[in-house]
C-alpha cells in the first residue's frame, strides 16, 4: 500500500550559487560521509559533475521528506537519509540511526528515481507500507 509519494525538481544554477556562497560546509550538511566521499572525488575530476551530484542527492532527499509527510523535521535529516547507487546504477535509498529506526518500525519501504539534465536535477519518491 502506498504511504507517500513524493517528488522535486532543483535547479543545479541555484545549488552552484549556494555553495560558491558556503563553500563545502554546504555539502558538509547534505550529503552523509559516504556520498560526500563520492562528491569529493567527482568534484575533484569534474566540478560540473560534482554539482550535479550534489543537485541529485539535494532533490532526492527532499522528494523522500515529502514522501514521509516529515519535511525536514525529527526524525528526518539531511545526513541520515543517503542515495547510493548499486553496481547496475540504479538509486536506492539507505536510512540511518533515528530515521532508519522510526522508518523501520513504520514497516515502511521506499523507491527512488533520480535524473539531472544540463539547469536542473529530478526526483521521484514511492514509499510503501509492507503489508
């Protein structure tokens, strides 16, 4: 059954606008240590690149906050929700400490799809209720 779907669209100009504003502290807050060890590297090949990473993890967690119905309130934050890829590519969506915790006990799954194209990042949250 679904709980909640929830979706976003950013803007990659706005987000390279925020960080040339704040620097790394920027990422420092969104990204979890593992997806801020893949943005450094890609930053470090291609700052395009790192951008649009950036841009996709941004939108994809707030598309999983809609998803929720919890915004970016307890016990949803930025760095207890992660995108990581499996070998094929696809995204999923791994939770960790309070949010995992609650999420579990919600008996709760979730479905993330997310795409960038030259201005903006997209994505596409499906969360369900394990029957």
């Amino acid at each position: 059954m679904i709980y909640g779907i929830g979706t976003d669209i950013c803007d990659i100009r706005r987000i390279a606008a925020t960080f040339e504003r704040q620097g790394e502290r920027f990422a420092e807050r969104v990204l979890s240590d593992a997806e801020l060890a893949v943005w450094r590297s890609r930053s470090a090949r291609w700052p395009k690149r790192g951008l649009r990473y950036l841009a996709t993890r941004f939108s994809a967690k707030e598309a999983f906050s809609k998803a929720i119905g919890k915004g970016m309130r307890t016990p949803m934050s930025w760095r207890l929700c992660e995108i990581v890829n499996q070998r094929s590519g696809k995204p999923e969506i791994v939770l960790h400490g309070g949010l995992k915790d609650w999420f579990e006990a919600e008996g709760l799954t979730a479905h993330v799809s997310v795409t960038d194209e030259t201005d903006y990042a997209a994505s596409f949250v499906v969360v369900e209720r394990k029957e």
